[in-house]
C-alpha cells in the first residue's frame, strides 16, 4: 500500500524556519519524482517545489525561491522541505506527492499537481505563519 506522510508542520513568526518531511512507503522511492505542493484557505492549491528522481535535480515556485531547499534521503525514503525567511502569505497545508505516472521527465520534475496521480498525495501538514 502506498503511503505518504507529511510531518514537521506548526505554528511560526514570521521570519523563521520549519522542516517539513514527507515519508513515503509501499513504492520504490527513487524511481519517482516528489512534489510539495500547498493550498491556503480559499486559494488555489500551488506547487511549491519537486525533486526529480533521477540526478536529483530542484525546481521551486518563483514565491519560495531563496527560501526553501527541497532535499531527499533514499535511505530512509523521506523528502524534506527546509523552509526559512517564512512569511504569512507561506501559511497553508502543505502536501507532498508522487509522480507516479512519470508524468514529468526523470531528470526533470515539475510542479503542476495535475499530473500527480490521484492516489498517491499525503493528508498534509498545516503550517501557519504569524506576523
């Protein structure tokens, strides 16, 4: 069975630092690419950063950039987002995903949770910024 698990959410001033982690189980981690993606209350949900399977390779939202690190650790199948400088507007769920269609290129993940299979989201982790 597939499992994503998302941790390491919170309560935070602005201007500081959560790592969030996303454990994965019932697949072969490292031949998939991982997404974090985050929905605020009554806005559309966003992709915020990927890790491509292959290479490792990052991309990240033009709104994170500088400010978060998308990282993996294979051997404990868990990808983290280190998220500093935090803002208010960074409040949301944050969810992290599979790609488990290959939808995007192993070298090259993206960050349109479109093509993200249905079935292979975590619950979330609610983070929440206070100014």
């Amino acid at each position: 069975e597939v499992q994503l698990v998302e941790s390491g959410g919170g309560l935070v001033q602005a201007g500081g630092s959560l790592r969030l982690s996303c454990a994965a189980s019932g697949f072969t981690f490292d031949e998939y690419n991982i997404g974090w993606f985050r929905q605020a209350p009554g806005k559309e949900r966003e992709g915020v950063s990927c890790i491509s399977s292959t290479y490792g390779s990052t991309k990240y939202a033009d709104s994170v950039k500088g400010r978060f690190t998308i990282s993996s650790d294979k051997g404990k199948n868990t990808v983290y987002l280190q998220m500093n400088s935090l803002k208010p507007e960074d409040t949301a769920v944050y969810y992290c995903a599979v790609d488990a269609d290959h939808y995007y290129s192993d070298y090259d993940c993206g960050l349109n949770g479109y093509y993200y299979a249905r079935d292979y989201w975590g619950k979330g982790t609610l983070v929440t910024v206070a100014s």
